[in-house]
C-alpha cells in the first residue's frame, strides 16, 4: 500500500469536501492579478506620439471671372473678319494671276534676257512676281476692308476726311507704281547694265531681276502717298503750311536719304526719284495751305 497515494483517491472523506468547498467559496484573483500584473502606472507608460496632421488636398486654383469687356470682343471679331476677307481676296487674285502667268509675263520682263540657276529659281521668280501683283490689284479691296474696320472709332472729322480723299489714295499708289514701272526701272536697268558690260559680261537672274523690279515700283507707289499724308496731319491739327515751309530743307535731306534707301545703289535712280518727291513735297504745302484757307472762312461763319 501507497501510503501517498491518498491523493490519489476518487472518494473523498467529508473533511476533504469540507475544503473543497471552501477553496471553492473562496473568491478568483487570478484574474485580478493578471490585470495587476498587465497594468503599467500611468507615469511610466510611454506618451503616445502625437499624430502628424494630415495635408490637406492641394485646392483647384478658383478661376476669376475676368470682366471682359464685350465691345472689345466684337472688335476683335469684326477685325478678325476684316482680315480674312482680305485674304481671301489676295489669294483669289494670286491664283488668277499665277494661272494666266502667259499672258503678262512678256510685259513683265520687257524682253530682256534673264537666266535662272535652279529650277527652284523659276518657281520663285513666278511666285514672287504673282504675289506682287495679286496685292497690287487687291489694294482697293484691302483699303476697303480696313475703312470699314476703323470707320466706328474715328471723329467725325476724320471719318469725313477718309471717305472724301479714299480715290485720291488709290489713284497716287497707282500713279506711284506706273511711274516707277514706266519711268524709274527702265532707266535704272539700262543705265546699270551699260554700266556693267564695260568691264563684265553681264547676265541678269530672273530673282535678282524680280527683287530690282520690286525695289522701283512698290516703295514709290508709298511715297507718292506724302501729300495725302500731310493733308491728313493737316486735318487733325498736327501739321500746318508754315512748319512745312519752315522745315523744307530739312524735309528736302530727308526724302533724299530715303529716296536712297528704296532705290538701286546708283545716282541716277536716286535723282529720278528725289525729283518727284520735292515735287509732291512743294504739292502738300500748296494743297494744305489752300486747305487752312477754306477752313479760317468756315471758323469765322461759325
């Protein structure tokens, strides 16, 4: 027999119910000291961090109602339209033009002899010649065009003053392109080619010819525009007939610099063209003095 095997025993004796019984009245701390165990003083338990605030999402930048002014909005639009109408009449007229190239070619070169060097040179020869001629026929329409852009935003007087010497402005770019085809480039080329064939056999390029042709008749087409240029200073009060008196030698310099500066390098282009010019300048005195005249009655009248 075991003495120790009491333990061991299925059936107890009263005295172990007995404390079994206590044992079990008796109440549970293991709970409480697992919790005791578990809990920290608040003194030594670790701050918490602090949490990083949070970015807020980048805002849409708000667009700003602009306050467009719409009477600016309708002139832009009227100029865009402006200018496209005038293109679509230079491109109507350059193919027209470029397609009966045929026809005025002869008229063009004069008969001389001219050379090309490329046939990209052909092509730019006829292009620039059409071009030039296609904005030549397209002026009237062009002028037009922008009389009726800039017609709202003038004063009455110089409304009046447009509409009135509008016919004399095309008839002097015309006369200014006639003279300088009929009168100023035959001279020039004749006079620069004698000059040529004493030392130099002298062979002419159809693009060289073509930029000669261009440089003797479009700027004095413009320059033949001075006396409507003075009469128009003239109206609006800017110019009158005694400043131009008093600064004619000065003005004489400076339509011979520029009549320099848009002609061939020779003296005999230079002078064809000053000529006229002081002609023209003498002209605007007289037609701005006759003007400032009519115009002293009419301030008396009133």
């Amino acid at each position: 027999m075991d003495p120790y095997s009491d333990h061991n025993r299925k059936i107890l004796s009263p005295l172990d119910k007995k404390a079994k019984d206590e044992e079990a009245a008796l109440p549970d701390h293991s709970a409480e000291t697992s919790s005791t165990t578990q809990s920290v003083p608040e003194e030594l338990k670790p701050e918490p961090k602090p949490e990083e605030p949070r970015m807020p999402p980048p805002e849409e930048p708000k667009k700003e109602k602009e306050d467009v002014d719409p009477a600016l909005i309708d002139h832009l639009t009227d100029l865009r339209k402006q200018l496209i109408k005038s293109v679509v009449v230079f491109l109507v007229f350059f193919i027209a033009v470029f397609s009966t190239i045929n026809l005025w070619f002869p008229y063009v070169t004069r008969g001389y002899t001219l050379i090309v060097l490329s046939p990209l040179e052909v092509i730019s020869f006829y292009t620039t010649i059409s071009a030039a001629m296609a904005f030549g026929l397209s002026v009237p329409f062009v002028c037009h065009f922008l009389w009726q852009f800039v017609k709202p935003g003038l004063t009455q007087k110089e409304g009046r003053f447009l509409s009135l010497y509008s016919p004399a402005i095309l008839l002097l770019f015309v006369g200014g392109l006639a003279f300088g085809y009929y009168v100023v480039n035959p001279l020039s080329y004749n006079f620069l080619v004698k000059l040529g064939k004493m030392n130099f056999d002298v062979m002419i390029t159809a693009k060289e010819y073509a930029r000669f042709l261009l440089m003797t008749t479009m700027p004095i087409g413009l320059l033949f525009e001075l006396p409507i240029v003075a009469l128009f200073l003239s109206a609006i009060g800017v110019l009158t007939s005694a400043t131009m008196k008093k600064v004619r030698k000065w003005s004489y310099v400076t339509l011979g610099v520029v009549s320099a500066l848009i002609t061939p390098p020779d003296f005999l282009s230079q002078l064809i063209i000053l000529i006229p010019m002081i002609g023209l300048y003498e002209a605007s005195i007289f037609i701005v003095t006759k003007t400032e005249k009519r115009l002293v009655p009419d301030a008396d009248a009133s």
